[in-house]
C-alpha cells in the first residue's frame, strides 16, 4: 500500500490530482487522504481530514501516519497573501516549518527509515524583475511579493530538509494554472481564467490588465500530471537542486481572447470588458513572462503547445452543460 497525503486538497487542483491517482494505475494500493480546512464538495472515494495547516499539533498529527507520498498544495493565493500580510507567512511558509519538523520527527523515531517524497507546489513568483526574454534554469530567484518570498523560503525548507536526509522533496514552480474551473479566486492572476471561462459560460468578465501582458500558463490537466511525475522521479537526477521551473506557454492576453474567438467565436470574446485594475496592474507586471525549462523537459515533465489547447481541456474537462 502506498499512502498518499494531499494537503489542500479541497482545492481545484488537489481534486484533480486525487482524480489522477484513482483514475490511473500510478502509485501500487493508493490509499489516499485529504486534507483541507474545509471541502465544499467531495465525491471521491477518498479519506478527507479538516484542520487547521497553521496548527503545530495538526503538523503532528498528520506525520505521525506517515504517509509515503505528500503532495503539499495548501496556500493562499497571491492577492491575499499581498493584502493580509502575516496570514501569508502564517500559511505559506510557517505551516511548511510545523510540517518539516514534525516529519523529521517521525524520521528519527523510525531510526532514519522513514523517508517521504514530499511534492511541494510553488511557483513562478518566485522570481523578479528585471527579466531576461526567457528565463532559464539558471536565473536568480529574487522575488518581489509577499507570496512569492513565502514560496521561495519553502524551496530553501525543502532542500535542506531533503539534504539532511529527512524527506525526499522537490518544488515545482507551477506556471499559472489556466483554465481554473469554478468561481474566481483572490489570486491576482484569476482573471488569466476568467477572461475564458465566463464567457463560454455565457457571463461577462472583467479584464483588469492591457492585452499586450505577456504570461507562462499551462492547464490544470497538465497540472495534475506534473505533480504524479514528480512523485515517481528518481531525485538523484536533480543532483542536489530541487526546485524546478515546469514546462509552459507563454502568450499575451490579445493571443488568449484570438484563441477564444477560434474555440467559441466572436459572441464569446465580446463579453470580455477592459476595466483596468491599477493594483493588478501593478502586481502582474513584476511577474515573469517566458522560461526555457530545459531541466524540467529533459526529466519528463510535458504541458500543452497552444492555448487553442488550454481551452480545450477546460471545454472537455470542465464546461458542463
């Protein structure tokens, strides 16, 4: 039996990546355990468990099963990390510190057999400006928001950690996860999302930023697959640097509303209305743009090659009728 540990897995793409797991024969006896502070739904044939991430007692806890595989997804998004500013670091990289300790923990009590792989997802934040055209495997990460500063520390947490002999982790700098399904979030880059999902659902949507911003994208579908790859790759090949910049695409709003046009017309690219947002504006341009993952490619990791595709796996995956 493996048993694997989803830690925000309330969230879209904690679902998701639970979906992935019983839908394919990729861990040997998944048992498989949710945990969030709450789940609005959950249809899964899954254990779920609700708590505080914050809460050094709930870090225990949690270790004390020892799950072998954990997929660390808990976080706030961006925009309220931004806002709420002790919440950001309460959540985002104090609750990683309760977790890694209470791990190590359990490492020592089993006499240094036990081990996890520990998946932790962070982000492109974690770099800042000013940016090359493309960043590459070997760019500093310097970030310039709460959120991506939270993340950045993590990474550091995770090395180490893993370093030391603790866990066996790797951080994956998830690109913008678009199209989100669902009602849109706090994060600052949610209207990356909206700008497609409302109007094939016949809503309007609001577009905060000019059309010329540039952005690294991949599906929630393609999300869910790096996350299971990273679960079964051989860190050895890492040698030691255990952050990764994933595969993406990088295309300007302007491509974004063209893609929509030739998926689902004109009728739907005409509910998009430009109210520009001077905060986000603010924030999205401190973000990075393009990368060459060149690391990530030559480990296996795969996202989609068009944004033509991104719609399409939200139409197949997610528009109901």
């Amino acid at each position: 039996m493996t048993k694997i540990l989803i830690l925000g897995g309330g969230g879209m793409i904690g679902q998701k990546l639970a979906q992935r797991i019983l839908g394919q024969d990729i861990f040997a006896n998944a048992e498989v355990t949710l945990f969030d502070r709450t789940f609005s739904s959950n249809d899964l044939a899954v254990k779920t468990k609700t708590g505080d991430i914050c809460d050094p007692n709930t870090a225990k806890e949690l270790a004390s099963a020892r799950p072998d595989v954990i997929f660390h997804l808990a976080a706030i998004v961006s925009g309220q990390a931004e806002a709420e500013f002790d919440l950001g670091w309460d959540v985002n990289m104090m609750a990683m510190w309760h977790l890694l300790g209470a791990l190590r923990t359990e490492h020592d009590k089993s006499g240094g057999t036990y081990r996890p792989r520990m998946v932790f997802t962070s982000s492109i934040a974690v770099f800042g400006g000013p940016f090359p055209d493309k960043i590459s495997d070997v760019f500093l990460s310097a970030p310039q928001t709460s959120y991506g500063a939270q993340k950045a520390a993590c990474e550091l947490l995770v090395t180490d950690f893993s370093r030391k002999g603790f866990i066996d982790g790797i951080s994956l700098r998830l690109p913008t996860i678009c199209v989100r399904p669902g009602k849109a979030n706090a994060a600052a880059s949610s209207f990356f999302s909206g700008i497609i999902r409302e109007p094939l659902n016949g809503k309007d949507a609001i577009l905060p930023v000019a059309d010329t911003v540039r952005h690294w994208h991949a599906s929630p579908r393609a999300a869910a697959k790096f996350l299971t790859h990273a679960a079964k790759l051989d860190t050895e090949q890492l040698e030691g640097r255990r952050a990764l910049n994933l595969p993406g695409l990088s295309c300007t709003v302007a491509e974004q509303i063209e893609a929509l046009r030739t998926v689902a017309g004109q009728d739907a690219v005409n509910r998009i209305k430009h109210v520009p947002d001077e905060t986000i504006i603010r924030i999205v341009d401190g973000w990075p743009r393009n990368f060459a993952p060149e690391r990530a490619i030559e480990l296996g990791f795969k996202a989609e090659q068009t944004f033509d595709e991104i719609i399409k796996v939200y139409i197949e995956d997610d528009l109901h009728p």
